[in-house]
C-alpha cells in the first residue's frame, strides 16, 4: 500500500488500526473518540515505532505490545497539550528528511488521508486473527444464550441490556452496539436502543461484539410460549435470504452480487419490499462494517474474510458472524442449545438462528 501510493511511511492513530496491526493491543482510553493515546509508524522500509506521551508508553509497552516489535518513543504530555502536531513532528525526526507520510486520521492540510487505502489490509485474517475470531464468536453466542434463563419477563429493556453487557463482559467481551426490542418494538424499528419499554411477549437482542479489537455482530430471538405463527413465517423467510446470502459470500463475488443474491431471495418468499427497510450487512472485522453491501458494491469478498450478514423482514431478524474460506463460509457465532433454520442452497446446508421459546 505505501508503495502503490509513494509513501515512506503511514502513521497510525485510529483504534481499529492499533488492535489491528499490534494483534489485538489498544490504545483506546476515551472509548467514545475514534482516536487513540497512542500511534504506531510503520516505515516503507519495514521499521516499526510506536509513539506515545509519558503518561501512556510505559503502559502500551508492558501491556498493549512488545518493545521487540515496535521501537518506543515517548513525548511530554504538556508538549502535546501545546502542539497536537508533536506526534506528526516526532514520526517525521525519524525519517529521511523530506520523507512523504500518509495518516489514518486527518493531521493537517499536507498530510494525506489514507484510511481508505489502509482498510483492504485488514481484510484477509491471518491464521491467528482466525483462531481468535472462532474462539471470540464461541464466547459471543454462548454469552447471548447463557444470558437468557436470567431475564424476567416484565423487565424494560434498559435492565435487559444491562445484564447482555454483564453476561458478554464475564467473557472479556465489550459490546459496542446493545439494541434490545421488546414486543411492537420489534416491528417499528431497526435499530431499537433500550427503553423502559417492559418485555412481555416477544424479545429481540442484539449487539455487536468487541474483544482484543476484533467485532462480532449476532441477533437473537426470544418468545414466552407459542411463537405466533406470522412471527414463525417471517423468521423463516428471514432466515432463507440469510442462507442464500451465505451461499454467495465466495471468493471473488462482489458486493453487489451478494446484495442482488439477497434481493432475489426476498421477492421469491413475497417480501420484495423489506430489503429497502435495512441494510444487508457486510464485511466486519475491526470495525463494525467494513463496508456494507449495496446495489453498486464493488468490493470483493476474499478468502478468510469475516461477514456479518444481517436480513431482516419487519418483525423478525436473523444475524450471524461467519469467516470465509474457498470451500464456504463457517459461522462462528451459533449459540448452544439454541434452535436453529436450516435451509438447503446448491447442495448445502446453512443454520440460522430461529426463535427460543421460553
């Protein structure tokens, strides 16, 4: 990438990029800031710095990642107080001069912005992001079963995501996105941020999932004795056009094949209209979404690439993580003991999360 844009080095402050590139490290202290206390230089030439103020060094080198991988340098934290720019001035003393580096984060009018260029890198997982994402989708989908016996019908569903984020944290698992819906909250929107709204029938949870900076977004749904039957039918439906779409999450499709995949299997179960209700869902990774897919997507799905695909129809919703290989997907995120759709789509099968009866 630094070559393809005539770069000598790119300095690195976003939080997905510092647990991306140190395997899992943060460098995040204000969660509700993008940016981090940190930042991480990486050279054209393969040299690696990591550049912090005194306040935050020693703890990133004891804690966050290894001074065999990434060489210190420590600032005051009056000097960055002053100057914002003394991590720019600082990677730049450690460079021929007149070097050319890019950043992830916006620097100053000179300095370009390449995040968008830096995001494909993180795309295709390597075998220990691999191995870390099946073991964080295990502990995701049993956290959001383990969590169920403990809620009470009747509670709102502030208390209800409370006890989601306490169930997911026994796990060392954040969660950055909790929605809860409860009974006709379910219908009415998408994206249902908890309210003291009280559960009486119907439940639907939702988060997306953060451990050692990797995100895993799963939904499940909960029903207090017989699941109505309109409820049952579009769950299924919901469940047909999440197969299909895992179907043709293959290497080399495009974006915007999987989303006419999908817009295909809605007309042909009779709910043509619901894709324009919601996004589909798209790669995932370290950030939520690296990208979402739409009619005109021209990013490619690669091999061992996670997705997290999420159809919904109104009332109802199906969502899994999975990773990709060249013989198929694998979703990492099932729940134990929990019902499951299955749906036959050239010759293979795939499992979607149904409804649990409790």
């Amino acid at each position: 990438m630094l070559e393809s844009e005539h770069l000598d080095a790119v300095l690195l402050n976003s939080q997905h990029n510092f647990a991306w590139l140190t395997g899992g490290g943060s460098n995040g202290v204000d969660l509700s800031r993008p940016n981090g206390v940190a930042s991480l230089l990486v050279t054209r030439l393969g040299r690696r710095f990591i550049l912090a103020n005194v306040i935050e060094l020693e703890r990133m080198l004891e804690e966050e990642v290894s001074e065999g991988d990434f060489e210190p340098v420590e600032y005051s934290w009056q000097a960055e107080k002053a100057a914002p720019e003394i991590v720019f001035e600082k990677a730049g003393l450690l460079l021929e001069k007149g070097a050319r580096i890019g950043s992830d984060v916006v620097i100053n009018p000179e300095t370009p912005v390449v995040e968008k260029r830096v995001a494909p890198c993180r795309y295709q997982l390597t075998i220990n992001e691999l191995e870390r994402f099946r073991a964080f989708g295990r502990d995701a989908g049993a956290a959001l079963r383990q969590v169920i016996p403990k809620l009470n019908p009747g509670e709102t569903e502030s208390q209800i995501a409370e006890k989601m984020r306490h169930e997911l944290g026994e796990h060392g698992i954040l969660s950055v996105v909790t929605l809860v819906a409860a009974d006709e909250r379910i219908s009415k929107f998408r994206h249902p941020v908890p309210t003291q709204n009280r559960w009486r029938k119907t439940l639907l949870t939702v988060t997306c999932a953060k451990r050692h900076g990797l995100i895993a977004s799963l939904s499940r749904l909960i029903c207090i004795g017989e699941v109505p039957d309109e409820l049952k039918k579009k769950t299924e439906a919901a469940a047909y056009v999440n197969a299909v779409m895992l179907n043709a999450t293959r290497p080399g499709a495009t974006g915007s094949e999987v989303y006419q995949a999908a817009a295909m299997a809605y007309a042909e179960i009779g709910f043509a209209d619901e894709i324009n209700r919601h996004h589909q869902g798209g790669a995932t990774g370290y950030l939520t979404r690296e990208w979402v897919a739409h009619p005109k997507s021209a990013e490619c799905v690669h091999a061992n690439q996670a997705f997290a695909w999420n159809p919904s129809i109104t009332g109802t919703k199906v969502e899994e993580t999975c990773v990709t290989a060249e013989s198929g997907v694998e979703v990492i995120t099932a729940s134990p003991d929990f019902p499951q759709i299955a749906n036959v789509i050239d010759g293979r099968e795939y499992l979607s999360p149904g409804i649990l009866t409790v």
